[in-house]
C-alpha cells in the first residue's frame, strides 16, 4: 500500500484492539527489544516495565490498505497512518 501504520512506542500498551479489528492482518503483539527502550519518556519505560515491554508492532505493514480501523480502534491513539 502507500500509507503504513505507525505505533507511538511511548502511548502503546499492547491491548491489541489493533490486532483484532485489522481485516489485513497488519498487526501482532511483541515485545519491544532493549534497543528501542532507550528512547522512550519515563513513564513510558515505566509502563513497559510493568507491563513486561509488550507492544503492537505492524509486522505485516505491506499489506495495509490504509482503511483507518486500527487508528480509530486504539484506546491510547498511538497509531497513525504515514505515506511511505
């Protein structure tokens, strides 16, 4: 597709209401590597601490048609729509 979804790693929480509404397949829960924990705010790192570093990732992000359910579905907002 021409538009990607993008996850805020700083608002996700892995409830995973974008791995269920996706008619594509876009999206699975993970956990978020060490590398990319350095970046985060603190209560971010604080939340993913407590939570166990689970997030959404779009590991299928190809095949995304940019219909908008995973926006509107995530309770934190952390996902957006980005042209490639």
């Amino acid at each position: 597709g021409q538009f990607v979804p993008v996850i805020d790693r700083n608002a996700c929480d892995a409830k995973a209401d974008c791995v269920v509404i996706c008619p594509y397949d876009v999206f699975e829960l993970g956990f978020l590597p060490p590398e990319e924990r350095q970046g985060l705010r603190t209560l971010a790192k604080i939340k993913g601490f407590i939570g166990g570093w689970k997030q959404s990732f779009a590991v299928n992000a190809d095949a995304c048609q940019a219909c908008g359910l995973c926006v509107q579905a995530c309770p934190e907002k952390a996902i957006t729509l980005a042209r490639r």
